[in-house]
C-alpha cells in the first residue's frame, strides 16, 4: 500500500473511521513515516537536515522527526520545497498580519488532499452529505479570486463539494447580498452552510437579527474559520460567540455553530464535532512540547507541534506559534482519535526561549546544528540569507 494511496483512503473512509475503527489510529505512525522518508529522498535540504539523527528517528517515537519552524517558511530563500518546481501550483500566502508573510509551495497532491480531508470532514463531523440539501454561503471570496491568500482559499474550499454562493467581491464583503440570498435560499426550501471568519459571521448575525429576525432551521449551519485576526477589538470567546449568533439566528442548539484551525503551513483542517472539540483525522500526528524545555507533553497546555502526512511538496513536520492542548482520550461525542483544542497563541518570551532552546539543546547532532545556526546568525546561513527574526 504506497503512502498516496493510503493517505486517500483514509480521508474517503474518515466518517467510519472516526466511529468504527479506532484501530485505525495504529497506522498513523507507518503514515508520518512514510511521508519523511518521502521528504528526505526528495528535499536536499530536509535531508541534511535529518542527517545523522535518521536512524533514531526512523526507530524511535515520531516526537523525534526534527520540525520546521513555521518561521522558515517566511523566508524565500528557504528551500522547503519536496520536488520539483515546476509541479507547483501555488505559493499559499499567509495574511501577514503576524509581520512576514508565510510562502507555503503547494503541489495538485497536496491541494487536492487539503480538499479532501476537508471534504472528508463534513459528513464525518457535521454529518452533511454533498448530495444532500445543503447549499454554502462563503462570506469571502471564490477560489479564484483568493490570489493564492491561503485564508481565502481555504474558505472559499470548505463547501467545494456542494453547491456554494460567494458573497466577497473586489469592492468588499456585501452584507446586503448575504441577508438576501440567505432570504432566497430559506424561501426555496434549502439548508444552509454560513462559512466565514468570526467578525464576519457576528457582523451578519447581528444584521441578521436587526433586519431579518426570522429562526434558521435546525440543519443550518455556521462555520468559522481564521479567528479575529486583524479584527481583535471585536473577539469575544468562544462561548459567548457562539451564545449570540446562536440567539441573533434563531438556530436550535449551538451544535450548529463550528470552529476549524488551520494555519497556512499546515496541510490540514481541523473541524469540530458537536461538542466543539476539534477532531484530528488519522493521517496527521500532533503533540505539543514544554515551551521552555522542549520536552514533549503528556498532558496540559504546550507549543503545539504537527505532523501531517497529507503535504507532498513540502515537509510539512510543523513547530506551530499556537499554544493548546492535545487529547487523547475518546471525545465525549463518541468518535474515536485525539482532539485538538488551541488556547492561546505563544507569547514573545515563550518564542525566544523555543529558539534558544532549540539552539542550545543538548544535542549535538546535525538537526540541532541547523537549528543552532538559523536561529544564533540568521543572516549566514545558507538558507537564510539576509533573513532577521521576523517572528514578531
Ligand atoms: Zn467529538
């Protein structure tokens, strides 16, 4: 069973996976392997990086497979690609609201497993069926027009597979438009998919409450995606915000209302379920790390790091600037695998102590001496020429 294959397969199995199979989860292990041994045959740089530390890795537990910092890939010079260039479809760009913008080289592999695990997501955890009666409103922009800003793409891919309205333009998000089609839509019978980010769906909640005031049905849905950033004078948490656009719709429960974390680097969406937990899917292994010594985390809060099998252009073994928790007991929804929960993200202090730690581990070997030059003298380093710190 080659990697690709699998990969695939699980994404078109996850509905029964999540609650059939938690002997599935076994496979993950052979997945991310699998996936670095891809890496380090097809990414010069990677492979180095690896280097002599190989042979643990591959024995020892996936905790040891030396990660990217989400920072190197806000450097060009960076050379994170897996393949050829000329198989790339498109540099995702970050929104560069954290300083530097991400540049993440995605393959059709790649984008069409992004797509898929996403698709993948929807009758698993929110139990819509593509050939149901739902219809999306994305309250941003269509694919196309995204210009490869992954936020917007990834929203904009959400509902690929149903039939889907978007209410962005280049003139701006058309609230009027939003109020009206869902108006037209709810009069012809239909069951809707909201996605948008947080500010956007309180925004049109509230307009929806003051002007509409009419109850959704109890098979809509809200989904959010890309939290408040850009917007944090309007972020609330996440339980009066789903208490308001709960009420502000009229929906029945807030089981309606769904979160999803993704970050550009990241080849996967993480969705929740009804409990508002967000369910890790088989083909990516996540654990989070002491953000002091580094050490992995067997329970609490810690730097979440990602492991993700689905990335074919890129390695996409991730040290994340997000701080949360991982769970590995069953979620109170029944499903099988560990959820995710992000709490907060790294401070300053808590980044530079990562950076130096990863510097000065005690290690010696060749991993860490890549991390002890990228991050005491960025701007010799071969790959990151020119490079200061830019994660702040
Ligand atoms: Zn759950």
């Amino acid at each position: 069973m080659s990697e690709k294959l699998c990969v695939d397969t699980l994404m078109s199995e996850l509905k029964n996976i999540y609650e059939n199979k938690p002997e599935t989860w076994d496979l993950t292990a052979a997945l991310i392997k699998e996936s670095l041994r891809y890496h380090a045959q097809h990414n010069e740089q990677y492979a180095s990086y690896l280097d002599n530390a190989r042979e643990t890795v591959e024995e020892g537990e996936l905790a040891n497979i030396p990660l990217v910092p989400s920072t190197l890939f806000k450097n060009p010079a960076a050379k994170v690609l897996s393949g050829p260039q000329s198989e790339i479809q498109q540099y995702s760009r970050s929104s560069g609201t954290q300083g530097a913008v991400s540049l993440v080289p995605r393959d059709e592999t790649s984008i069409l497993r992004f797509i898929g695990g996403m698709s993948a997501s929807m009758p698993a955890l929110l139990g819509v069926d593509r050939m149901g009666n739902h219809v999306g409103i994305v309250l941003g922009k269509d694919a196309d027009s995204a210009e490869n800003l992954w936020f917007s793409y990834a929203l904009a891919c959400i509902t690929i597979e149903i039939e889907t309205e978007f209410m962005e333009t280049k003139d701006g998000f058309d609230i009027d438009k939003t109020l009206d089609t869902i108006g037209k839509l709810k009069a012809s019978g239909r069951d809707l998919i909201i996605v948008g980010p947080p500010f956007r769906a309180l925004d049109l909640a509230e307009a929806y409450a003051e002007r509409v005031g009419k109850a959704l049905g109890g098979k809509d849905f809200i989904i959010t995606a890309g939290g408040w950033k850009g917007e944090k004078s309007k972020a609330i948490d996440n339980k009066t915000f789903r208490r308001v656009v709960c009420k502000s719709f009229g929906l029945k429960s807030d089981k309606q209302i769904r979160d999803c974390y993704n970050m550009v680097e990241c080849n996967t969406a993480f969705f929740e379920c009804e409990h508002h937990e967000k369910h890790i899917p088989p083909w990516v292994y996540a654990y989070s790390v002491d953000p002091v010594n580094q050490n992995k985390k067997t329970d609490g809060e810690g730097v979440i790091c990602l492991l993700d099998a689905s990335a074919n252009s890129y390695p996409c073994f991730i040290k994340t600037d997000d701080v949360g928790i991982i769970n590995h007991e069953q979620c109170s929804c029944g499903r099988h695998g560990p959820t995710i929960r992000i709490t907060r993200r790294i401070n300053k202090v808590e980044s530079r102590g990562c950076a130096l730690k990863m510097a000065v581990g005690k290690n010696t070997d060749n991993a860490n001496r890549f991390h002890q030059s990228i991050y005491r003298t960025p701007a010799s380093h071969p790959l990151l020429k020119g490079a200061g710190s830019d994660n702040e």
